[in-house]
C-alpha cells in the first residue's frame, strides 16, 4: 500500500501522541508499505510553526528520520481541484485529498470532513 498522511496524523507520529490511530501506525511501521509525506504539510507545519500557532519541542523536519518519502505537488494533483466537491475549506486538506486521488494513494486521516471525499482511506 501506498499512503499519504495527513499532517496531524505525521505529528501525532513524529511525536508519539497516542492520538495516532493504531491502524496507522501499525501501517507505517510496515515495511511493505510506502509512506509519504506532502509538500503541502510541511508547507503547513512550517507556516503554522513560524506563526507561533504551532509550538513543536524540535523544528518541523522529521520526515526523513521516520523513513517517509516526500511527495511534491504537481499539476495533475491541482487540476483534481476543480472536481472536488467543496466539503471542506481547508486549502492544506483540500489539496491531500487532490493529491492521494492523483496518485492513487491512500490517505491517512482521521479528519471527519476529509472522510466525506470518494478518496481511499486508511
């Protein structure tokens, strides 16, 4: 499987929250699985963090110590924009959901409104 997490479930991760559901960690600790990270959540987690809306004990760069390859933002993504239902007005969440879809990932989210888009979940 091919999965791209959301960016509360990668700093529940990174962080070791127990807010991490255990279907996803016992995903992303399976070596058969790719596990991807957005440009579009570290773009949100470095905004958030240098806003002072986001207190993190270490700077946002974690990804790579957890194994987690990157995943840029590309056109094919941000065309699936102007097909996508406007359930939810997060730009940052709209985006992951255009990006799994694009991609034929599976998205890791335990955001309600992002589980009310036709995307594969975890």
């Amino acid at each position: 499987m091919r999965i791209l997490l959301d960016t509360c479930e990668f700093l529940w991760l990174v962080s070791g929250d127990d807010k991490l559901p255990s279907i996803v960690a016992a995903a992303v600790r399976d070596p058969q699985h790719e596990v991807f990270l957005s440009a579009v959540s570290f773009w949100e987690i470095s905004l958030k963090h240098s806003l002072g809306k986001l207190p993190l004990p270490q700077p946002p760069a974690q990804r790579e110590k957890h194994l987690i390859a990157p995943l840029a933002l590309d056109e094919t993504a941000v065309a699936q924009l102007s097909e996508l239902p406007g359930l939810h007005r997060d730009p940052f969440d709209r985006m992951l959901i255009c990006q799994a879809k694009a991609h034929g990932l599976t998205l890791a989210s335990s955001d309600s409104l992002i589980r009310q888009y036709s995307v594969a979940l975890l």
